[in-house]
C-alpha cells in the first residue's frame, strides 16, 4: 500500500490501522481510493456537524450519505468520488471491526463459545453490509437519475453480500418510463460500484433477450417459465429487498418467488427445482480433495445452500438467509431437528471463515495452505478464530482441521436432508402420476414408442428424463418391447420420432447419455445382428437436433459441462466408435464456443484418446491413473483441476509413515500429471513447451522418490544410516530426459560421488536401486551403461575421469553423456567438479569427439536404409543430437549442451543452417512425440496408423494434410540429413584450426 499517511498513524482509522495493514491486496483500492480524496472528505465530515464522521460508523449511513452529496453539489464537487470513497472507506473500517471483535473473543477456548459468536459476527456483518449497500445504491440513483422515484423501482440482492468480489443485484421496474429513467442511471451507478465498492453481477437480466438492466415483474415471469438450470430459481429464493419500493418488493415476492413453493406455487416449477438441485448436489457432495486447500463456498456454502433453498420450498419457510431460513426449518420439521441445527451451525462458521479467507489470504474461492505465499495471512485467520499455532501443531494445520470438521458436519446434514428432498420427489413426480393414474404404456396395445412420446409431449414441464430412463431400464423386457415397436415404424418416420425424442433430451444432457448407453448396453446383449443400429439412429437423432437450434445446443453443453457427466461420457465413448465422439466433439466446437464449449471439447476428446486412441505405454497410464485415482475422469475437461489432483497426492505423501505407501502416493502423483501432460500435448499437436511440464513432473518425482528411498534404506541399514546423500553426491540425467525431451521410455542417468568411500558408495547404490524400481513401476527404464562397466550404481569423479581417458571404442557415447548431462539432486560441489574436472576434459578433445561423432554417422548411413525411422535414421534425430553435441562442444562458450545453447548454436555464422536444423529436429520430434503417445513407443514411424486417428483429433492436422504425414516426415528428414553433412564438415574443418592453433572457441 502506498498511502499518503502511514495507517497506523491514521486519526481516521486509529487503532484499526494496524489490522488494516494485513489486509490481502484486493483491498488495497478501497484505501487508496479514500486517502486520495481525505482532504475533501474531512472538510465535509466537519461541516456535516456528526452526521457524517470518519472515526467512527454514522448513526445512519443513508443520511450520511446524501449530507455529503449536498456538499459536494455546494462546493461544485464530484458527488459520486466523495459519496464512493466515503463508502469505501466505512467498508475497510467494518470489516477491521469486526475483525478486532473477533479477535478479544479468540482467547476463549471452548468450542461452544465461539460458535456462538460467530452468529454475532456473521449477523453483524451482513447487517452492515446490507446497511451500507442499501444506502449507497438508493444514494447513486438519486445522483444519477433523480428524475425516477423511489416507488417505481425495487433492489434486490440476490447473492452473498459477503462475498465482496461482486454483488448479485435484480433491478425491478414498474414500467416503461421507469425502465428508461433507470437505463439512464444505471451506467454511472455500476461505474460508481466498480470503483469504490465491487463490481455487479446482474445474471437474471442476462437471462433475457432485451439487455435491459432493469425489468418489469411481468419480464421476470417469462424466466421462470422456462427450464434455466438451478442457478436463477436459487437467486429468486435468495431474494432480499435492498432499496426502492416494498410494494413493489412484495409483488415481485408473491408472483417471482413463490412460484416454486410446493403448497402456493407451480407443482411443475417446484418438481423442476427439486430436480434440478439434486442433479447440482450430485457433484458437491463428493469431496475429491486431499490436500491443503480450503475451498469453503464449493465445499460447504453451495450444497447448504442448495439443500436450504429445497427443503424451504417444501415446508413452506419464506426467509431467504440460509443461516436464518434453517432455524425455522428445525420448527418446522422436528423430525430433522438436529440436521437443521447442525447444518446451521457449520454454516455460520463456514460464512466467517470465507469472509476472513477473501480479507486477508485471496480472493480466489480457494486458498492452498500449501503455498508458502498464502501461510502468512492464513495464520492471521487462525489466530482470529482462535486457532493459533501450538507446540504441536501449526496455525495453519489447526486452521485445515477446522475447516475440515466444518465441512464434514455440513455434509453429513446435507446428505441426510437429501433422502427427505428425494422422497418428495418421489410423491411429487409428474411421471409416476400418469404411470399410477391410468394403464402403463407397456400395458397397452398401442405402439409404446409412440404412445409414450405424445404422452411426454403433452407434459414439456413436468417430465424428468431421469425418471423415464429409470422406467425403461427397470424391465430387460420393457425396453425389447420399445426398440421392436420402433422397429416397426417407417425409417424416415422412426428417424423423426427419434429426432423427438433427443430434442426434448438435450435439456437433461446426463440422461441422453445415459439413454445412449442403455441403447448400446441393450443391443450388445441381445446380440441379434442389429448391434448399432438403434444407436446410430439416436445419435444421429441426437446430433441433428443439436445442430437445429442454438439454445437446445447451449444447453446441453452447460449440462456436459458439470464434472460429473464425464464418467458417463468415458462409458459412452467405449460404447461408440470414437469418430462419433469425434462428431459431437466437432458440433459443439463450431457452433458453441467460448469457455464451457472448450471445455467440453477437450473432455471429448480427451475420452477418445483414454478410450480408444494411445499407445500401449500410455495405456498403462490411463490404467494405473484410473485405477488408483478414479477422480482423474471427473476432472477431464479442466486441466486445472487434473494439476490439483496431482499436487494434492504429492502433498499427501509425506504425511503418509508408511516408506512403501508414501512411495506409491508419489508415483500416482506422477501419473496423473503424466497423464494431464500427455493428453494436452495430443490435443495441442504436442508443442515443445510440454516438454517443460514433463522434465517439471519427473524431475519433482525423482527429487522425492529419492528422499523416500533414502529413509528406506536408512532404516534397514542402521549402521550405514551417518551417511549423507546431500553431500559429496550427485544424480544428473543424461540421454532424452537429460536434454529436457517429453515422454522418453527410458531414463539414462549418472551417479557419481566424489570420494572412494567404498561403504557410501555400496550406501547410495542401495538408494539408486530403490529409486530404479520404483520408477520401473511407472514404466520407465533407468539406464546407467556404466553399472556394467565398475559393477557399481553409483561412480567416483575419478573413475569417470579414467573411462574417459581411455579411448575406447564408444568412448564418444560416454563423452556425449557427459556433455548432455543434467544436474538433477544433490551436492552443487560435486556439480562443479563435474563441469571442471570432467566435461571441460571432453571439450578439451572437442576435435577427437567431433570426429567421432561424424565417423559414427557416416557409418550408420551405409548400415541400411530404415525408412521413416525418425531416431535412427539418416536425417534421424539421433544425427541431429549427436551433431548438436560436437557442434557445441566447439562453439558453445560456457555450460553443458542444452536446449537454451540451440540459439547460441544459431546464431554461431560458420554453422548458420544449424537454425533450419533445428526447425527440422522441432517438426520431427512433435511427430515422434505424437506417435508414441497415440500409437506406439517404437521409432520407425507408422503414418498410415496417425492417419486413422486423424479424423478424431484435428490436432494431428498441425503439419499439414494427415495424409501427406509420411511426405512431411520424409521432406524433414531429407533436409535434416543435407544440413548435416553440411554442418559436419564446417566442425571437423573448425576442429582442425583449433586443434592447430592449441585452443578451442568453447576454452576461450
């Protein structure tokens, strides 16, 4: 913060200065926007004669409000900055009060105490809040439309006021001329509340055609009247008159809310809404978290919400605040008493916790104990709430375990609210009144595929495509009966009642699924030579509908959306053929973009390559994420939350005292983020920056699999346990994983000490040896070609030092080795002594290793030809790599061989093509990356195989037509193999003037 005054010395904040300071960063612009006009606000403070002070919260915020307003019309002011800033500064002033009020009440210990306060705290708070809206909106219309009067418009907040990141406003008007006065006004208001309070959110109005902000009662109906997801019947129900007429307020109660109460309202709206939040309660009632992240309004504040704003509407209780509404709920329905009560009480303290989250940690809905940027300020909320740090136990635990029981009362009410929500449904249901009221379908001589789609046509409302999948699937000889009867019909007519049915589907995107797969399940099993046949018919059905109407389709991708429905759609893809996934992936991408349609697309098509489209290696995977870690499925359209996953079970492990389970936890972590990695590289035809995310992955899991192995080995070995592998010892990769290359099948590595101390080396090997198994659970080879050579894991710098000088056979492998070398784990000393003793020795003999090198290549070259090996052969990446070595080890001036030096390389004027070169390597190696993720791991390149995949993911289009693939690769490995015959003699003829001249470019 950078305020005129430092706060604590502020008069106007006195002693809450010093709790401002630790406030997060957000808050920031109200203090800034109040100190910048301090001096203005203090003349009028002054001349309001206490009704306005500074120091301390106005008797009436409203009254203060407008004395200001008229001060500043008095002196030729901008009423709006001095309105706004005074607001923003009694905003900050609030919340330091409360936070203080908190804080005398922490000392106390037991449980019970603070429980009870956090009612005051969260009572007061909203008070305020509303208080202080209420008043600034009401104040800002007068300002900005004073021709519109108080009784024809109303205000209603229809979120949580304390969650300050936005507001949730409706805006009512009584008519037209109301509607036009208001638009006036509007602009300067939302301006006004974007500056100095939060910005508004007006989600109702967007839900209708004529972008109005502010609507008549009889606009709002047309909402209602339609099927519009959970999210505006909840902001109808959460309702709270803020400003303007109550009259008009009690109008729009009456015909708006009350609507979806089951003794006053639509039976058809209330059942819609039932079913609509059990559908959103499916997802938040599992709890896939495992880490240090405290998400309190997905976890605890919306299925609360949602399961108060059910149960209010079946017992009839009108109060909007869920804190409120769930104790006259515990009056209404003693049976549940307790359920009502306990939800009540998480709740509170769930609104305390967030509200103190979003002021001093983020205003992220989640905040990661785990990062060490956030531990700081998650400590002032701990020690606010009474959960200081102990000998122990750290604030932050404590804070974690909190929450952690908040979260576990809540939903265990949650859970035990929702068999009374179902039950309900069950003696409500639309449905099961027709099946109860006359004949079933199936009873019937009538065609049942046709008498069953006119009746659900006559009840658009009030029939739940849940409940008729339930119905057909109840009876093996039912659902025969519906396919032969529609067997019976036309085929240009069956087409058409097919096409009905999805139509009125697609609204409920989780049942068509789950209907396509009942389709397919049926029709494997009936096994009559008919396989596909009905299935074909309604997805095709299903994919003309969508592509018909624009809303149908934007509905269903924000049903496909929810995370939940991606379980179902990995059934459905093993069920098809992946190009009909491909299909639907395709519609939605081109007719329904922005951000649910991507990602929905990239949930799509990542099924198809878990499903049907990967290489034997990342099949093993998707089998072992899939089988540990179920939840990776769920999470597949965002690849944020696959990252979480991963970090969530990496931060498990070492919580975990079990060596062996903590060394599983770490190798599932790896998975999933292999996974995660894998699947965006297909579907972003494998850019080079994934290779950061993969060499991220591994070098993270190799860093712990050895610190784990490490504690294995020490407590089997007690008397080898004094020996340090954080001293005089280092690991370094070397081969692909060394040059930072994505999804190698092996792991070629170094281990080297730095003494001769037989016992620690016999000690470290035990470690390296560990560590290889571990990794070859997870499917990659670690390779050491020196184990052979001394018999040992691990090597001395000194007998390094004697391999190399011995000029062996492949003495130019080893020599590439070292060059390439990564420095992974260990001591920095033994880096340096590798670099000094070691690779400057091979740099040194820069031109014995150059020559080498191009021998090896020329010498490949007449092996054979190995068509399309995009490794080995001629133009391969191997030449590629072996050339950039020798080339570096003349031209690069300090450091190892690496990615980075490709530029110096580059730019060296006696090897300029090395810059087409190295496009070359780029092409072939995205080729080769994409291979071997979707067909398989061996090098020779199967295009015609790429090309069958090519319709179902368009990134494979990246290089240009999928069937010119093979032509691309030839092209590229043809120029590769001209640049570097070219390039091979500019080395060796540079190798040979160095080599005269006593010294190399690389030494200077």
């Amino acid at each position: 913060m950078s305020p005129k005054r430092p706060l604590t010395f502020d008069p106007c904040f006195g002693k809450l200065g010093r709790e401002i300071v630790r406030f997060a960063n957000h808050t920031e612009r109200f203090v800034r926007v109040s100190q910048q006009n301090r001096g203005e606000l203090v003349a009028a403070s002054e001349a309001a004669s206490g009704l306005a002070p500074l120091d301390h919260a106005p008797q009436d915020p409203k009254a203060a409000l407008r004395q200001l307003a008229e001060f500043a019309t008095t002196l030729g002011k901008d009423q709006t900055k001095l309105v706004g800033s005074y607001f923003a500064h009694h905003h900050i002033r609030n919340q330091a009060e409360l936070s203080r009020s908190l804080l005398r009440e922490s000392l106390k210990s037991e449980p019970a105490q603070r429980v009870a306060h956090s009612y005051v705290v969260n009572e007061r708070a909203h008070q305020t809040r509303r208080l202080w809206v209420s008043a600034f909106i009401e104040v800002m219309i007068e300002i900005s439309a004073p021709e519109l009067s108080s009784d024809s418009y109303a205000v209603f907040n229809v979120g949580a006021l304390t969650d300050h990141e936005d507001i949730d406003l409706a805006f009512v008007v009584s008519g037209e001329d109301a509607r036009e006065s208001f638009a006036k006004g509007f602009a300067p208001l939302s301006k006004a509340f974007v500056r100095y309070a939060s910005k508004i959110q007006l989600f109702l109005a967007d839900q209708l055609p004529n972008g109005y902000a502010g609507n008549t009662i009889e606009e709002y109906e047309q909402i209602v009247a339609e099927r519009v997801g959970v999210v505006v019947p909840l902001q109808f129900l959460g309702a709270q008159f803020l400003a303007g007429s109550p009259d008009l307020s009690r109008r729009f109660m009456e015909r708006i809310t009350q609507r979806y109460y089951a003794e006053s309202g639509d039976p058809a709206a209330h059942e819609e809404l039932l079913r609509e939040i059990m559908l959103e309660m499916r997802h938040y009632q599992v709890i896939d978290r495992i880490g240090e992240v405290l998400a309190p309004k997905r976890e605890v504040y919306m299925p609360a919400k949602l399961v108060t704003a059910a149960m209010r509407t079946i017992h009839g209780v009108y109060e909007p605040r869920p804190s409120m509404a769930l104790g006259l709920l515990a009056e209404r329905d003693p049976q549940r008493r307790e359920a009502y009560l306990t939800l009540r009480d998480a709740f509170v303290q769930n609104e305390v916790l967030r509200a103190l989250l979003f002021l001093y940690v983020s205003k992220s809905a989640e905040a990661d104990l785990f990062d060490p940027l956030t531990q700081r300020s998650a400590r002032r909320v701990a020690v606010l709430l009474g959960l200081g740090g102990s000998a122990r136990r750290s604030a932050e635990t404590r804070l974690l375990a909190y929450f952690q029981d908040i979260r576990a009362r809540a939903l265990g009410s949650v859970f035990e609210l929702s068999f009374d929500i179902g039950r309900h449904l069950r003696s409500i249901s639309t449905f099961k009144s027709l099946l109860d009221a006359g004949p079933r379908f199936e009873d019937t001589d009538r065609n049942l595929a046709l008498g069953l789609l006119d009746t659900l046509t006559r009840y658009p409302r009030g029939i739940f495509w849940d409940e008729v999948v339930e119905h057909l699937s109840s009876s093996e000889a039912l659902f025969d009966r519906f396919l032969d009867d529609l067997g019976e019909v036309p085929l240009v007519e069956r087409r058409e009642i097919a096409k009905r049915y999805a139509a009125m589907m697609c609204g409920d995107a989780s049942s068509l699924v789950e209907f396509l797969i009942l389709v397919s399940t049926h029709e494997s099993e009936r096994g009559d030579g008919r396989l596909g046949t009905n299935l074909d018919l309604f997805f095709d059905a299903m994919l003309n509908a969508l592509s018909e109407s624009e809303e149908r389709l934007s509905r269903f991708v924000y049903r496909l959306d929810d995370e939940t429905e991606t379980e179902a759609l990995f059934r459905l893809a093993h069920a098809l053929p992946p190009r009909r996934i491909a299909e639907l992936a395709h519609l939605i991408e081109t007719k329904a973009p922005g951000s649910l349609g991507e990602r929905v697309v990239r949930s799509l098509r990542s099924v198809i390559v878990l499903a049907h489209h990967h290489s034997g290696g990342l099949g093993r995977v998707t089998n072992r994420v899939l089988g540990r870690t179920p939840e990776f499925v769920q999470r597949l359209g965002d690849f944020e939350r696959l990252r979480s996953l991963a970090r969530d079970l990496r931060t498990q492990a070492p919580r975990e005292l079990n060596p062996e389970e903590r060394i599983e936890l770490l190798g599932d972590a790896f998975d999933a983020e292999v996974l995660r990695i894998a699947l965006v590289s297909v579907l972003e035809a494998a850019p080079p920056e994934r290779d950061a995310d993969f060499i991220r992955a591994f070098d993270a899991y190799v860093r712990e699999l050895f610190t784990s192995s490490y504690q294995k080995v020490k407590e089997r070995s007690p008397v080898l346990a004094g020996y340090s592998p954080q001293t005089d010892f280092a690991l370094f990769a070397t081969g692909g994983i060394g040059r930072e290359e994505a999804f190698a099948a092996d792991w070629d590595y170094l281990a080297v000490i730095g003494s001769e101390d037989g016992k620690r080396k016999k000690f470290l090997g035990k470690i390296v040896q560990r560590l290889e198994a571990a990794l070859v659970r997870r499917g990659i080879s670690p390779h050491n070609r020196l184990t052979p050579v001394f018999n040992a894991y691990v090597v001395s710098i000194s007998e390094l030092r004697s391999l190399l000088e011995a000029r062996g056979p492949e003495a130019f492998i080893d020599q590439a080795e070292v060059l390439e070398a990564r420095f992974m784990l260990g001591d920095p000393e033994i880096e340096d002594r590798f670099e000094h003793e070691l690779r400057s020795m091979v740099r040194k003999r820069a031109k014995q290793f150059a020559e080498d090198v191009v021998f090896e290549i020329n010498a490949h070259r007449t092996d054979g030809a190995r068509p399309l090996d995009i490794k080995l052969g001629e133009g391969g990446l191997r030449e590629i790599q072996l050339l950039g070595l020798a080339a570096g080890a003349h031209f690069v001036k300090s450091g190892r061989v690496s990615p980075e030096t490709q530029l110096e390389l580059a730019a060296e004027p006696r090897i300029a093509a090395f810059a087409e070169l190295t496009r070359c390597s780029e092409v072939l190696r995205r080729i080769r990356d994409l291979h071997r993720l979707l067909v398989s791991f061996d090098d020779p390149l199967q295009p015609e195989a790429l090309l069958r995949l090519a319709s179902d993911l368009p990134s494979l289009s990246a290089f240009g037509p999928p069937e010119h693939l093979a032509e691309v690769t030839r092209a590229h490995m043809a120029r590769a193999a001209r640049v570097v015959s070219s390039i091979s003699a500019a080395v060796l003829e540079y190798g040979a003037d160095t080599a005269s001249s006593g010294e190399s470019l690389a030494e200077g």
